[in-house]
C-alpha cells in the first residue's frame, strides 16, 4: 500500500518505453564542445570580430522609439568613404554594408565613422 500522502502509482507505459527518456548526461560534455568550437571559429574568422560584423547605431523609427539608439543592418557608403574603407573590403574584415541606408543628419554620420575608425 502506499504510504504518506502520495499520488496511487498507475503509470500507462509503452512496453519500451525506457528509449523514450530523454537524459542530460552529455551536458557537460556538450558545454566542452561548444566553448572548444567557439574557440575554433574566433581563430578561424581572426580579423573579424567574433560577435558578428561591425553595426551602426541608428534611431529607431516612429514617434514612440525615435530616441532609442540601436543597432543598425549595415553603415552606408557615406559613412565608409568617410572613414576611408572600401565597400568590398568592409565585409571581408567584419565591417556590415546597406547600401540603401541614407545618413539624414551629420551627427549620425559622425557617430558612425567615429565608430568604424575606432
């Protein structure tokens, strides 16, 4: 009889239903692998930055985030010219390119080539 105040056991089992238990015993060795790979990549991508390409910050549209700042897709080609960076040499050293992106203020050209210079 069951003892204390637990649930009457009436498990419905498939008869194998042990290959269906999913176990974490590979956790740590899966975190082993994953910080090994990263390592991997960093050297393999060596002059691009391991976190992605390079981003411009740009305001967010609409009247309720236009004072955000955020990441951007990609500097303009303005903002490129300004820093004396060819358009097909940015993306080869980790540097993000939208060619339909438009600079609408000095300040954010500046902020931007400020940021590819540094």
């Amino acid at each position: 009889m069951v003892k204390h105040n637990n649930v009457v056991p009436n498990g419905h089992f498939k008869k194998h239903w042990q290959n269906y238990v999913k176990t974490w015993f590979n956790q740590p060795a899966r975190k082993a692998r994953r910080r090994i790979a990263r390592q991997k990549k960093a050297v393999r991508i060596f002059p691009r930055p391991t976190a992605g390409p390079l981003r411009p910050i740009v305001h967010g549209q609409t009247l309720k985030y236009n004072m955000k700042l955020r990441a951007g897709k990609g500097f303009t080609l303005e903002e490129l010219k300004a820093a004396g960076i060819s358009k097909k040499l940015a993306p080869t050293i980790g540097i993000s390119v939208d060619h339909r992106r438009k600079n609408r203020s000095l300040e954010g050209l500046q902020a931007n080539v400020q940021r590819l210079k540094t």
